[in-house]
C-alpha cells in the first residue's frame, strides 16, 4: 500500500514511524506545515534510517502522487484550518484518507462539510474514515462494544482522567485551559471548551447511530476544583483557590433523561478531596453502563514516551494508531464514508410489561 503521511506532530510523527517501521506499507510522501522540516528526509524526522522521501509544504506535489491512502493527521489548533479543503482535494485526487481530525460524525460537524466530503469521495472514487482515541475509539468503539453484555442500558457514561500538569505551554495550561483561573472565569463559553465540543458531541451521536437510538439534544457544563494551598508546577505556581481541576461534561438526552454522557476531568494535582479521582489514575479511561446488569470497565494506560520520538506519549500514539490499524479495513470497504462496524445493544422497543 503505497502511503502519504500527512503531517508530522506528537500524532503524526508516531505514524511516519510505524509507516516506515511496516514492510506492508511504502511511504510514497510527506507533507509538513514547519518549514525548518521542507527537505529533510522522513526517515530522519522521527529517528530512523534515510527513507529517501524529502518532507514537502507544496500541496500540489502530494495530490499529483500516485499514492493509495492519506494518513492525515493536521492540527485542529492552527489559526487557518484547512483541513476540510485539503481533504476533499486528496479524496477528489483518488487517495483515501483516514483522519484523525475531528470529522468522526460528518452531520454533527456540519452538512456543508458532509455533503462536500460525500461527493469528494464518489468523484475519486475514494474512501473516507475519520478516528482517533476519543472521538473515534473509546465511546463509538469500547462502550458500545461492551454493551453487547446488557440485557438494556439505562445510560453509559465515558470518563477521561488527564493529568493536564504535563502541559508542554503556558499558554495551553493557563490561558486555553483555564488552570490557575478564578473559578467564575470557568464557563462552556470559553473558547477551549467551544473548541472541543464539537468532538465529544460528534463521540455521542456516532454511539447513538450504533445503538440505533435519536439523541434530542445534548447539554454541556463544566465545574470546577479549587484547593487551599498553592500547587507548584513546571510551568509555574497554581495559586491556592484557583482552579487545579475542571469536570467537563456533554450529556445527550434520549426520551427526556441523561442517556450518554461524556466526562472530562483535567485536574493538575492528586489532591482534590471533593472527587474521587486523582491525578494518580491518569490517564485513565472508565465506561459506566448503568443497566441490566450493570457495567465498569477502567482502561488504564501506562503513560511513557515513545522512543525516538520527543514530545509524543502514549495518548499521542493510541490516536495515531487508530488510523493505521483501521487502513486495510478501510481500503477492502467500498468508496465513500466508512464508518468502523461494532456489535453494540441495538435499544429496540420492549413489548409491554416487559
């Protein structure tokens, strides 16, 4: 299968690696956004031998390639996206992408975008598959899978433990994600919030589809910690009373009750007595069904770097590899969406009585 990584961040980079690492697949290009990578070989990006493809920023080279796939792996965090444009160009060029960027539940993202996507695919005849670790995996793939335990399901709930103390930027920690805040500047209005809801709203519309339920709204909210005494972090002091934890929360409503809910607590000290949960579990993931019988699975990751590869750890690799490991399955699928099958409790009505 003839391959075309598509940026080379913590997530990209530790694709390009397993790219170059698996005789089943050849690395036919590169593109990065960092012009100090424009010439270097890929091999000598992510600490391997020359591989003979020099990293590119002209787009117009990659879609000219004759390459199967796109592995594309483009930040949601730049000032201009353009991913939308540069996937329909890759998929209208005959590559199949597979994305980790948040595009796992097109009508959530937004119709415009799924109807460009759609005929992108059928005038390439490509594929296209979004994924990633969560959105992607953990709600759509493992709760879901899970619930083919159940006899019914009353709700699940997902929840992330991340340990944010290990935010490379203060930019990131304390003006994106609000550490060290007062508590009254903590809201779903914040721009970090808004800019990640999409990807949890997408994660319980993606599980409604394969539990064969309608969602009628979701609602979002988040609370805050804060503790009385300072917490010294590399990056600097989160003053006592400011916020050293936050609950993020979407809930989606089925029949008027809390049906699937996605929790995300970011806490930057194991200290936080009102929550039964630290900083010593993350990262950590832990499916709640609340049902017959009811359902706890905790996934705990041992959090290492990755060799070669400064700046990406586990979180970064279990994203990347999501798409690696979904590219035989999507390339075997018919062009168009490919959306990962999975056995959950489909919710069919119950006779009366029952």
């Amino acid at each position: 299968t003839r391959v075309v990584q598509w940026a080379t961040g913590a997530v990209g980079g530790a694709q390009l690696q397993e790219i170059i690492d698996d005789p089943e697949l050849e690395l036919v290009g590169l593109f990065v956004y960092s012009p100090d990578k424009v010439g270097t070989d890929a091999g000598v990006l992510v600490g391997r031998d020359p591989v003979g493809v020099l990293a590119t920023d002209d787009r117009d080279e990659i879609l000219a390639l004759d390459a199967d796939v796109v592995i594309h792996a483009a930040s949601k965090g730049h000032g201009v996206n353009t991913n939308t444009d540069d996937i329909v160009a890759l998929l209208e060029s005959g590559k199949d992408v597979i994305t980790t960027t948040t595009y796992s539940h097109l009508p959530t993202y937004g119709a415009d975008t799924e109807a460009r996507i759609v005929a992108a695919c059928e005038k390439g005849r490509s594929r296209f598959h979004a994924t990633g670790e969560h959105p992607g995996f953990m709600f759509e793939r493992l709760a879901a899978t899970i619930t083919g335990l159940t006899k019914t399901i009353d709700s699940i709930t997902v929840r992330e433990v991340a340990d944010c103390s290990k935010v490379p930027t203060p930019e990131m920690l304390f003006d994106l994600m609000g550490m060290g805040k007062d508590p009254s500047e903590i809201s779903a209005d914040n721009p970090m919030y808004r800019a990640i809801s999409v990807q949890y709203e997408q994660a319980i519309h993606s599980t409604a589809d394969v539990l064969d339920v309608e969602i009628e709204r979701i609602e979002a909210s988040v609370d805050t910690a804060v503790i009385d005494h300072d917490v010294e972090l590399a990056l600097g002091t989160v003053r006592a009373g400011t916020v050293v934890g936050q609950v993020l929360n979407w809930t989606g409503y089925r029949d008027g009750a809390p049906f699937l809910i996605c929790e995300e607590y970011w806490v930057v000290t194991k200290d936080i007595p009102q929550w039964d949960l630290s900083v010593d579990d993350a990262p950590l993931i832990r499916v709640l069904v609340d049902g017959m019988p009811g359902l706890r699975l905790d996934l705990a990751v041992h959090d290492e770097p990755v060799p070669g590869l400064p700046g990406t750890n586990a979180g970064h690799l279990m994203v990347g590899m999501t798409a690696l490991r979904a590219l035989p399955y999507v390339r075997q699928a018919p062009p168009g969406v490919v959306t990962a099958p999975v056995f959950g409790a489909a919710q069919r009505p119950r006779r009366r009585g029952a």
